[in-house]
C-alpha cells in the first residue's frame, strides 16, 4: 500500500487509442433516409413535457419543423425571403425554409464529409462521417443547381444553429 503517492497516470494525457467518445455512442442514428423524409416533419404525439431538441418529431412553433420532401416539391437551396425574416409563399414555396429543410433535403444530407468524421458528437449532424455513409444525389434531379460558394461551407453552413446547443 501507498497512500499518500498520486498515481502517475491520473496527471498523463490520455493516449491516442482511448476514444473519448465511441462512435455513435452519443449521436442517435436513425438512417439517412429517415432524417430527409420523416425528421421533423411528422407531428410529435406525445403529449408530454419533453425536450424537443431530442425528439425527432415536429412540435408547434418549432423552428427546426420541415415540409415533406416528397409531398411539396422544394429544393435544398435556401429561399431568400425567408433568410430575410419571412416568406409570403408559405409551405408553397420551391426554397428551403430555415437550415433543416436546406441541409437535411436529399440534394444535400450527407453530400459532404463532416469535419468531424467519425468523432462527431452533434446529437444531429447533416454530414456523412464515414465513406460509406456519403451519399450519391443526382443534382440534376434535384432542381436549380447549388452555388460553389454554399457548397463549399462545410461546418460553417450552419454555424450557430447546432441543434444540440
Ligand atoms: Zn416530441
Ligand atoms: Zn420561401
Ligand atoms: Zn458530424
């Protein structure tokens, strides 16, 4: 026994192989094809007080609420009016309406790498964190064409408005 000595590990770094965070420990994955069709969008049922940053549901007065993708023909190109304060075309609009519906619309989810990769811990993130998980979109198909200077924004693209904070 020795008491009174401080263990020698305890003031160390932690070496490289310890992974705080294991991936998708924190961040709740539920597929990309849910998170461009149903999140946000469907009305939450639950009738209880909840956190709903946390809830993949669409609550009244929320900001992150989306139109469908499929059932209104919007594209992920951020309408102008609305990034002014408000748009009079409403749910008819052909633009994004707020960050959610701009980057988790299927001409942008996961198009890009997150700068993160596998370590990012955002409980919602709209980029791909491994290979595999990047996706292919037919941009032609997907209505006017995304300026480079929006494109290349990465983490940027939606500074401020992690859905976690
Ligand atoms: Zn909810
Ligand atoms: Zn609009
Ligand atoms: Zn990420």
């Amino acid at each position: 026994m020795e008491p009174s000595r401080p263990c020698l590990y305890a003031s160390l770094p932690v070496p490289g192989p310890h992974v705080p965070v294991a991936s998708g420990a924190v961040r709740q994955d539920y597929g990309s094809e849910f998170y461009m069709l149903r999140f946000k969008v469907e009305r939450c049922t639950n009738p209880l007080p909840h956190d709903h940053t946390a809830c993949p549901a669409a609550h009244h007065g929320e900001k992150a609420r989306r139109r469908c993708p499929l059932k209104y023909r919007y594209t992920g190109v951020p309408c102008p009016d609305f990034r002014k304060g408000s748009c009079k075309r409403g749910d008819a609009c052909p633009w994004a309406h707020g960050v959610f519906e701009c980057w988790l619309h299927p001409s942008k989810y996961r198009t890009q790498l997150c700068n993160d990769g596998p370590m990012c811990s955002r409980p919602v993130c709209f980029f791909a964190h491994t290979a595999s998980e990047l996706r292919e979109t037919d941009l032609a198909a997907a209505g006017p064409a995304v300026s480079p200077k929006s494109r290349q924004g990465g983490k940027e693209g939606f500074a401020g408005v992690d859905p976690g904070v």
